[in-house]
C-alpha cells in the first residue's frame, strides 16, 4: 500500500514541475516517485556491488577462465607481495 509524503517546496518550483510533468504526461506525483526511486538505486551499495559481480562474472566466462586459473592467479598475487 501507499503512503502520503507531505513535502513543501518553492511555489516557482512546484509550478515548474507541473509544467514539465505535464509535457511527459505524467503528474508531480509520478515525478517524485521517479527521483526517490532513482535516488536509492544511486545509493544502493548491495545493488552496485551485485552489479559489478555480474559484470566480473560475464567477463570471466568470456575468456574462458576456470575456477583452477582463478586460484592459480591469486596464490600467485600473493606471493607477489
């Protein structure tokens, strides 16, 4: 369920994302809602992290990398040191 969030702003401001709201037919509402949520997503650690390990992941299975290399290369970095 939804719940009501009461904000005050600028009446300039308020006015200005009307207009704009209403040329991408959507209202101020559904503005709001799209900046939180864009707001989160921007700050959500777990989801940046979860996003770069798929990415790891992918770039791995391109090269053809198996678990045996990925050991083999880290006992090597750390004899390294």
């Amino acid at each position: 369920m939804s719940k009501q969030m009461i904000i005050r702003i600028d009446p300039v401001l308020k006015s200005r994302v009307e207009n704009y709201a209403r040329a991408e037919g959507k209202n101020v509402s559904m503005v709001v809602r799209e900046l939180l949520e864009d707001y989160i997503v921007d700050r959500d650690i777990s989801g940046y992290i979860d996003d770069l390990w798929n990415r790891i992941g992918i770039k791995i299975r391109e090269q053809d990398i198996s678990a045996d290399d990925i050991d083999a290369i880290i006992k090597q970095t750390r004899t390294q040191k």
